[in-house]
C-alpha cells in the first residue's frame, strides 16, 4: 500500500466519523453516542497526523 494510499485512508476515516457525529446530533440522536463520535474523531486525527509525518519522513522530505 503506497504511501498516498495511506494518508487517503486516514483523512477518509476521520471525515467518516465526524459525518456520524455530526448527523447524530443534527437529527436529535444520542448525545453519548455524538460524544463517542467526536472522542473516536479526535484519536483518528491523531493517527492520520502520525500516517502523514511517517509517509513523509519514509519519502525523505
């Protein structure tokens, strides 16, 4: 899997779940389940920063 690839999967991943939250809470859901959204969209964040600084120092940049 290239690089690219990568970091698409992780940027992807992390507008996934904000879309979740997001529309939990705009059509009145659980306000447990959009705080599990936004805590799991926070951690997925953090991983597509650590995918995107190892995709570049893996290229050298």
């Amino acid at each position: 899997m290239s690089g690219n690839t990568l970091v698409l999967v992780a940027c992807l991943a992390v507008a996934v779940v904000l879309l979740f939250g997001l529309a939990n809470m705009l059509r009145g859901g659980s306000a447990n389940f959009s705080q599990r959204m936004m805590r799991l969209r926070v951690v997925l964040q953090f991983v597509a920063i650590l995918v995107i600084m190892g995709v570049l120092w893996w290229r050298g940049a």
